[in-house]
C-alpha cells in the first residue's frame, strides 16, 4: 500500500508499537504491525467483513507460497488480533500522523489561506455503534420525545483544515457529552497561524479565552441568547469594538473581559436560508485595515467544509446508515481513530494529486479517489516491489484526471426523506427472544 506507507511509514508504525507496548513478545501469523495496517484498511473496505478485508490485503500473494493454505486465518482470529491491539497504538498512531500536521501549502493552494492565517474549522458529529450492552453502557443512547435512538451513539469532535478536510484532532466521548468541554479539550490542535472557525453551539468566554492562550485566531458565532457589552468604537467598515465578559457574574464584576470586533449582517436574497435574519460574528482580528468584514463574513461560511468532510467520512468512506463493526467500546475507539487515518490517507493522496495537476483540492472527487485506491492494492500484489513508485504516480494521475466542475451556486433545503416505520421498536427484552423447540418440518401440523 504505497499511498499508506507515505504517509504512515512503518517506522513511525513500529515506533508507536514500543511506546504502547503492543509490539508481539513471540512470533505471531498476525504481528502486530500487521494488525495496524488491517484497522486502517478496515475503513477502506468498510463493505467487506473483516475476513474479506484481510483476503485483499494478502490473498494474491498465495503464489508465492510453497503452501498457499499457511496464508489463511480464521475471522475469529482477525478479531482477536484487533481486540488484542486495543486503541491506545491507533489513538498514538492518529496523533504522530495526523495531529497538527494540516495538509495544504500556501504555494500550490492558497485558498486555504485568508489574511496569511489558515483556515480551520471547529465541529462535532455522532457515529452510529452495534447495539450491545457494553456499547450501551459506554456511549449510552441518545434520548428524544419518540423514544430513545436506535443505537448507541459516540460523539466525535474534530478539527479539519477546511481547504483539504484533513482531520487534525480528534477526540471521542459518550454521546450525552458536553460539546463545549470536548471543544476545550481540543484547542490543543490549534496554535499560531491559525484562524479557527466555529458555530454558536461552542461560544462560551472559556473558548474564546482558550483560543487566544495558544495564540490562535478565531471567528465564531454568537448565541441568540448571548448580549456583548455597549459599542466601544465603531470602525470605518461598520464593524464595532465590544467586551466579552463571562456569563458569572462574580468574575464579570471583578473585571474579566476580553476585546471583540463584532460583525452584524444579514442576507439580501429571498432564496437563501437566514434571510433577512441578523447574524453576528465575533473575531479577534481587530483591524478593519487587515481583515474586511466582507471577507470574514465569507470565510465563516467556509466553516460547513467541516460538515462536507463529515459527509466523506459517513456515507461515502462508510456505507450510510449502518452502525461501525465494533461490539466492545475498545474497539469502538480503536475503529473511529482507524477511520480518520484512513480519511487523511485519502486526503494526503488527494492534496498531492492536485498539487501535480495545478488544481485545488475541492475540484477533485473523494469517492473516485477511495474507488481507485480501493483498485491499486490488489494490482501492487502483482507488481515487483520496484514498480510502486511508478503505480503510485500513475494513481495520482488517475484521480486528478476528471476533475469536478466548479461549485454550483445552490442551497438544499434541511430536510430528510424516511418513512416511519409500522413495526413496534426493539428493547432490551427482545434480545434474547425464545428460540425455536422443533425444526421447522417436525412443527408443520396439517390440517383437514
């Protein structure tokens, strides 16, 4: 898998294996560096079983086997293998690949960049889980006026270039948790050089705060509910100077505050949502000189790449609407850190596919991109070692030579297509349903 080893090479995969001390003490038919690289092609595959996965990875060099039925392993022995791993070597292996290492480059992709800060986004998801009871005792169920969902749910937030959707941190919690504190917990992906953009739902002073001690930009949202202090100033675009003071009184009273620039506008289109709607946005970028309020209002809007990358990652890397494979929380977490490497493998693939056609990344297809990737394994099994470097350039060629049209200018509405369903919902007493006494021919009774 070239396009895998570029950008996790075995070194750092052995690497993270010693620190985790996941590394085998005996030789295994399924070392753990193996099993690494099954996880991650795991979310390549995300149809096939885990069996079927393993057959793609290794079933064409048999031939090259005195005894070609040494290469077969039960399911039950994959699975072992995964459980035995566990999700600190993927959690590791995430964070030394993945973590603060956006993908995008001023020269060949400047639209990832606005007022020479890059653009970076802030935002959560919920992914569907087996419905087991250790899943259900973890992650729980998600409650609502109808009921309880269908399936435990683990939430996931993330931070996403929003130029190349390269997931750059990541953190995954029960799905009741608070999304401002798992929003806290991940400004440790952010640092200088960055503007990070986020919705309403995470505005609090701790955010804004937070962003600022790691010296990080930002641009965000405000709540409805949420009133900043009396105009200090009005500058030369409209835009006015504010104080943000935290929402406990005590510590407003003693002084705390930080210095906003706030931007109110509104749409003039009948045909777009929030028309005729005020918005306000807050930023730190306090010069009207450096950053227009024009600009800033059309880079907040750059904020739903975040929601395109979720869509990659749910229903096209995914199969839609199905639950992941893992029955056990570890290997839950273990799955959804798989899957992010996988996602920024792609991008990494993407990124420089487009650098090579003098294209942005936005112009090429991610699902083309999965197919092919998909369709270069099985032919490097049949191809000298020699000759990888030549199919991975010809995979890069591959994907960027049907790029897609411009974006449309368009909007869809919010809306879902599901039919309710007839039937009563599942509960726990129908987990183990009485089984049938006969074979079905000794029960068959004719009647006259």
């Amino acid at each position: 898998m070239e396009a895998l080893a570029r950008v996790v090479p075995q070194k750092i995969v052995a690497e993270v294996l010693k620190e985790c001390d996941a590394a085998e003490r005996r030789t295994r038919k399924l070392p753990a560096a193996f099993v690494v690289l099954l996880c991650v092609a795991m979310n390549l595959y995300t149809n096939d079983c885990i069996s079927h996965v393993f057959f793609r990875l290794v079933g064409r060099l048999r031939w090259l086997l005195s005894d070609p039925t040494r290469i077969g392993v039960s399911k039950g022995a994959l699975c072992q293998a995964r459980y035995r791993l566990g999700a600190r070597p993927l959690v590791a292996l995430f964070k030394r690949v993945c973590k603060n290492k956006p993908l995008a480059e001023a020269e060949s992709n400047p639209e990832a960049f606005l007022f020479g800060l890059r653009l970076m986004a802030l935002d959560g998801t919920v992914i569907d889980l087996p419905d087991t009871p250790e899943n259900v005792r973890v992650f729980g169920k998600r409650n609502s006026p109808r009921g309880t969902s269908a399936w435990p749910q683990a939430r996931v937030l993330a931070i996403s270039e929003c130029s190349t959707h390269a997931v750059v941190e990541a953190g995954v919690w029960p799905h009741d948790f608070d999304e401002r504190s798992a929003g806290m917990r991940l400004l440790r992906g952010v640092g200088e050089g960055i503007l990070l953009l986020w919705d309403r739902g995470f505005h609090s002073f701790e955010m804004v705060r937070g962003a600022l001690a790691r010296g990080s930009e930002l641009l965000g949202r405000l709540p409805r509910t949420v009133e900043p202090g009396k105009p200090l100033a009005a500058l030369a675009d409209g835009t006015q100077l504010v104080w943000l003071r935290p929402s406990e009184y005590g510590r407003s009273k003693r002084g705390e505050r930080l210095l906003m620039r706030l931007i109110r506008y509104t749409l003039e289109d009948p045909n777009r949502p929030g028309h005729r709607v005020e918005h306000r946005l807050i930023t730190s970028l306090l010069d009207p000189e450096r950053a227009g309020a024009e600009e800033l209002v059309a880079a907040y809007h750059s904020r739903w790449e975040f929601e395109l990358a979720v869509d990659e990652i749910k229903n096209h890397q995914r199969r839609p609407s199905r639950p992941l494979r893992s029955e056990k929380p570890v290997g839950v977490v273990q799955e959804i850190y798989a899957l992010l490497i996988a996602h920024y493998v792609l991008r990494a693939v993407m990124v420089e596919a487009a650098r090579e056609a003098d294209l942005p990344p936005s112009r090429l297809s991610f699902t083309g991109t999965l197919r092919l990737v998909r369709e270069m394994i099985p032919e490097a099994q049949r191809t000298a070692r020699a000759d990888h470097p030549r199919l991975y350039r010809q995979l890069l060629r591959d994907v960027a030579a049907r790029p897609l049209a411009p974006r449309a200018n368009r909007s869809n509405p919010r809306v879902v297509k599901r039919k309710m369903s007839k039937f009563g919902v599942k509960n726990p007493s129908h987990r183990d349903w009485p089984q049938p006494t006969k074979p079905f021919r000794e029960a068959v009774v004719l009647l006259n």
